[in-house]
C-alpha cells in the first residue's frame, strides 16, 4: 500500500480518538488520525483545571443525558472506569479520589495525553497528523473511503468519526462530525452548550456582579434534577459544579431554585434563635454560615423592612417565608455563556441509527462515530471521558 493508504482513519485526535487509535492499531490495523487543530489533546489537557477528571469512580448510565439511554449501556459494561484505571496505574500515574467519586491526575492531565500518545507509538501502526482539516469523506467505487483534508487525500477501508462537538471552539470544536452525518443520511438531534454557567440580565447580574469570586455549597434545583455542589458567583452570573450540572437539564427561558442552606432547615433554626437568642438580628445569625456580603445582597432582597429588628420581634410566619424563601429562591437566566466555556455538547447523531456494540453505522458500512459526537452527554465528573474510552473501545474492535 501506498502511504496514503489505511485500514482506518479517525477524524479527530481528542480522548476518542486516541483511545481508538492505539486499541485498532493493536488489533494491527494501519491506522491515520486526522487533527485540524496544531496539536492533539488539547481538550484532555485544559480538563479539570489541568489535572484531568479522567473518570469516575461509579458511573452508570443515568449519568448521561440522552434520547437513547438503552444505547450506552453495552459499551460502558465493555470497558468499564476500572479498565482505564487500569491502564493509568500501567503508566505509573499517580491519581487522587475527590467529591462524588471523581478521579484526577495528580500531577497534570499531560500524563494523559501522554499515555494514550505512547499506547499509539507502541503499536507502530499509528500515524497521527496535525493541520488536517477535513474537507470531505465520499464512498469510492471500490467501497473504501476518500477523505480529502487541506494536506492531501487518504483512502481507509473504514472512518472513524471521533470530532467532538461544538463546546470550545478555540480548542478545535467543530460541527464537521455531525455534517458527516447528516451526508451519509443520519439524523442529528439540535445541538446546545452543556456543562457551561448561566448568564443573566436583570438585577442578578448586579447582584453577582458584586458578589464575584465568592463560592457557598447550594442545592440547585428545577423540575428534572437537583444538584449540591459549590456555587460560584462571576461577574456574568453562576458558575461552579451545581450550575453546570442543573444546565444540562435547563432549557432557555426556564426559571430554577437555589437553597442557599441545604444542610439546615432554617425554619426550625430560626424558631430555636427566636427563643433562645431573641436580639439577634436576621443578617448576624446568617452570617455564621453564608459570606457577609451574600447575606447583605439577600437581606436587600427579602427582609429590608425589617433588617435592624431583632429576630424576636419576629413573627413567625415572617420568620417561615423568609426560611422558604432561602431554600426556594427563584432565579431566571437569560441564558448560558454558550460554546465559548461550555464542556460539553448536548444532542449530536441520533443512536438508533449507531450500532450499540460496534459504533458503526447502520446507514453506510464501514463508518464509525465515537465520544462526543453522538446524543450521548455526560454529567460533571469524568463521566464525559469514560463515555469517551468506552465508545472508542466498542469501535476499535470492529472497525
């Protein structure tokens, strides 16, 4: 063969691609990963503040959002979060246990890129190369696939589609996967930012304005689903696990709850201090468990007529709505920051259309679609990774 062609070509060389890269060139497959961006990895590298929240020490498939959830099931079984910490602790990486079961690297997500880059070298059947932008993939009249890129033209008996999706773009996120798709008649779900902070533009975005940089443990709540985690205050709105959880689950123009106090039932709290301190004031009692200047902006909001009485000249049911309305407060984004800080990408390729036990497709033999691509998102907390290993490791056996 010629050095134009290939068993496989993988469009993308992010946490899927590589994956599969080196498990199909395992299998001694010749493979070629096509990389528009300067260098690979650069998602995996700015992962989890630098250290790479690799995977999760529990991962089910109720922790991805889905129009398909039976779909992720059989690759998740497949390889599992302990098969990949199997192969970081082969590489002698050092990793520690956070909050919710989360995995980092201790010593930088470089480690990673690292990793999966020499588990490629290894096999010796692994070409990776960078500034090849895809232009087009057309089926020849031998049945292999043409793909032509901005270096040249290759020729592969299979193509791997493992592009990402839109979530930021300054790293190498394109909608090139899903035209592919929609060329070879599959059907893509809209696509929206996910795992990405909520903007707003009526007096909260004042009020987070000034309370930028401060960060509390709350529960954020709607309809769907419920998170607590840290909140963080920005100068554009809410940030910190708790709103990028609940905006996976949000759709514009929806209202959602913050319990500023989950951990105390503030009626019973302030029915105690009533008695037992009845010349406290309502913003000294709170101050002993949310930052000074949060309370002041709440007191604003919800007891300014009565903010130097003492909590005993309270009346209980003053005392109760102001309790509810710290653990039900009402907020409106105008929306998110979109795909410019946005994690991941919420919809993509349909999965009914995608083989669940080789991520082949079931319109044209021989084309493959992993990771982020596909209608398949995953929580914080590695789960967007292991989804990633998993889908590349039910392909690199088939393709």
């Amino acid at each position: 063969m010629s050095n134009k062609q290939y068993d496989v070509i993988i469009i993308g060389a992010g946490a899927s691609g590589l994956m599969l890269a080196f498990m199909a060139g395992q299998r001694g497959r010749k493979v070629l990963v096509l990389e528009k961006a300067n260098k690979i990895g650069k998602k995996i590298l700015m992962s989890g503040g630098g250290k790479c929240n690799f995977t999760n020490l529990d991962v089910e498939s109720n922790n991805y959002i889905t129009h398909n959830h039976p779909f992720t099931i059989s690759a998740l079984k497949r390889y599992t979060n302990w098969d990949f910490i199997s192969l970081v602790c082969a590489h002698g990486i050092e990793y520690e246990e956070r909050a919710h079961g989360r995995l980092f690297t201790l010593h930088g997500a470089k480690q990673i890129l690292a990793m999966l880059v020499e588990e490629c070298e290894h096999t010796r059947n692994v070409e990776i190369r960078t500034h090849s932008e895809v232009r087009s993939v057309d089926i020849l009249q031998t049945g292999r696939f043409k793909v032509q890129t901005v270096a040249g033209n290759f020729e592969a008996e299979s193509v791997v589609v493992a592009t990402g999706g839109l979530s930021i773009p300054t790293l190498g996120g394109s909608g090139i996967g899903y035209e592919i798709a929609k060329q070879f008649g599959h059907k893509v779900f809209p696509t929206r930012a996910g795992l990405v902070p909520f903007t707003f533009s009526d007096t909260m975005k004042d009020i987070t304005g000034r309370l930028s940089g401060n960060a509390i443990e709350a529960t954020l709540s709607n309809d769907q689903q419920s998170f607590t985690e840290a909140l963080l205050f920005t100068h554009r709105g809410l940030s910190g696990p708790s709103s990028l959880q609940l905006s996976n689950y949000w759709q514009a123009g929806q209202c959602f709850n913050i319990d500023f106090l989950p951990q105390e039932d503030l009626a019973q709290l302030f029915k105690a201090k009533k008695n037992s301190q009845p010349k406290i004031l309502l913003r000294t009692l709170l101050t002993e468990y949310l930052p000074k200047n949060l309370v002041l902006e709440l007191q604003e909001l919800l007891w300014q007529d009565q903010a130097d009485i003492m909590i005993g000249q309270w009346s209980d049911e003053k005392l109760l709505q102001v309790a509810s309305s710290l653990h039900q407060f009402e907020v409106k984004p105008a929306g998110t920051e979109g795909y410019r800080t946005a994690e991941v990408t919420l919809g993509g390729v349909d999965t009914t259309e995608i083989s669940s036990k080789t991520m082949e497709s079931q319109k044209q033999k021989g084309l493959f679609f992993v990771g982020e691509v596909l209608d398949v998102s995953g929580q914080l907390g590695g789960f967007n990774f292991q989804w990633a290993w998993a889908s590349a490791h039910a392909a690199s056996e088939y393709v």
